[in-house]
C-alpha cells in the first residue's frame, strides 16, 4: 500500500469520497432493511415465496445505486473534497489572519474546480482538467509550506527585530573600540567578535530579505490560483485542442518550481541562524 506522502493528494480525496459513499448514514439504513427484511420477509405470509438471498441481493443493489449516486453527485463530491483538504492542511493552526484568510479562499478554489470536474460531462476535458487539479493539489502543498514559514517568522518578528537593533549596535561599539584599542590580543578578540556579529547581522538581513520574497510569492500564488480557476472554468473541447489547458498546467508547474526555491532559500537562512544562534 502506498504512502501517505506517496499517494497524490487528489487520490486521497477519491479514497475519501469512496469511503464516504459506502459508509454515509443512507447505506446503512439500506443495509440494515435488507438484513431485516432477509430475516423476517420470509415469515411474513404474503412475502414467503421471495427467499431470503433475494432480499439480499435487492439491498445490495440498491447500496451500489447509492455508492454510484454518491460517487457522480458534484455537491456530494464537493463537500468531501472541502473536508480533506481542511484536514491536510489546517488554515486554522496559521496563527496570522491574512494568512490563514487567503489558504482558506486558496482551498475553496481547488473545492470548487473538483465540483466542476464531477459536473463535467465531456470525458476529454473531464480528464484535463483531473490532471491539472493533480498538479494543482502539489501548489497547495507548496503555497501551505511558504504560509506556515511566513507565520513562523510573523510569530518571532519581535525577538528578529530585537536580535538585527541589538546586533547592529553592538557592531558600531566594537568598531569604535577596535579604532582605539592598541593591545594587539585585545584587538583580535575585537575583530573575531566583530566579524561573527557582521555574519550574524547578514544572516538576518538575508532572513529579511527572504522574508519579504516568499511574502510576494505567496500573495502572487494566490491570485495566480484565482486566475488559473477562472480559466479552467471556461475550458472547453476547443481549448483542450488549442493546448489551452496543457499551458494551465505548466504555468501552475513554474508556481511551483519558483515557491520550491524560496521555501529551499528560507531553510537555508532558518539553518544558518539557528547554527550561529
């Protein structure tokens, strides 16, 4: 059996809403009236000559009627969809608004494109527009990784801040204590400390730096996904000949690639300043 981390986040959703099919408070009840009805029918004087095995078989088809319902109903597919992707990546836990706002509309964009994949009758199009969610359910991985690093950063800005002043300050001391100082093992105690805090100061700087870029990247993602919805909204037979939603596809893999780098960029930066700190 596959992974957790190796099945797709689009093959979960589908494990899901097959789960939920077959389990929802209607299958039961249909499971339960066939047992019934297969235990008691036959002592019933009108109904004896219907064996119980028919009974059985009369529920089990009315489950799978059920299950297949279940399984083509877009609202029913759509509610699922809101419920894993609500557990696997949890909006709430981001402690900043505006963050944890924007992941909310950004899951609320990949729930509405699954209700239109389900409602789609052309099976072409049904299948581009699968790939693309595919491709667009690792985006949100990474959109939700870039928002929990930039909520980590809100979260300690304070102490940051206070570490880049105080760190700054004490630069300028000992560059004024190393223009007077003439003991020569003194002034080499002053240059070694003067140069870890100069690596200090750059580091989070370039934390800074980092910061501010993975900020733009992620108000970017997030209007991009809006626009990318509004177009697979109005792909049609035509547009997946004209290659219009192969080109949704390799701009949604650019969004990934460029929040990769950033997300590789800000390890970098947390490792060195944990390092030195």
């Amino acid at each position: 059996m596959a992974s957790k981390e190796d099945e797709g986040l689009r093959d979960r959703v589908q494990s899901a809403l097959l789960r939920e099919a077959i389990f929802r408070p209607e299958s039961a009840l249909v499971i339960s009236i066939s047992l019934l009805l297969a235990v008691f029918a036959p002592q019933v004087g009108f109904l004896e000559f219907i064996p119980f095995w028919a009974w059985l078989l009369g529920g089990l088809a009315a489950e799978g009627a059920l299950v297949y319902s279940s399984l083509t109903d877009p609202e029913f597919g759509r509610k699922v969809a809101e419920d894993v992707l609500n557990k696997e990546f949890e909006p709430q836990k981001l402690q900043d608004r505006y963050l944890q706002e924007r992941m909310d509309e950004a899951l609320d964009y990949r729930v509405r494109i699954e209700k239109a994949i389900r409602q789609q009758d052309d099976s072409l199009i049904k299948d581009e527009l699968s790939q693309t969610a595919a491709q667009m359910d690792e985006w949100l991985e990474h959109i939700y990784n870039l928002a929990s690093r930039i909520d980590r950063y809100r979260q300690e800005k304070d102490v940051l801040e206070r570490d880049y002043n105080r760190t700054n300050r004490r630069i300028g001391e000992l560059e004024k204590q190393l223009a007077v100082e003439q003991n020569p093992k003194i002034r080499e105690q002053i240059t070694d400390n003067l140069e870890s805090k100069k690596q200090q100061l750059a580091t989070l700087e370039k934390l800074n730096d980092t910061i501010r870029r993975a900020e733009l990247q992620f108000e970017n993602s997030h209007t991009q996904l809006g626009t990318i919805y509004s177009q697979t909204m109005l792909v049609d037979a035509k547009d997946i000949d004209s290659g219009q939603a192969r080109r949704l596809r390799l701009e949604i893999s650019g969004e990934v690639d460029e929040i990769q780098d950033i997300l590789s960029a800000m390890d970098e930066v947390y490792a060195a300043n944990a390092q030195r700190g």
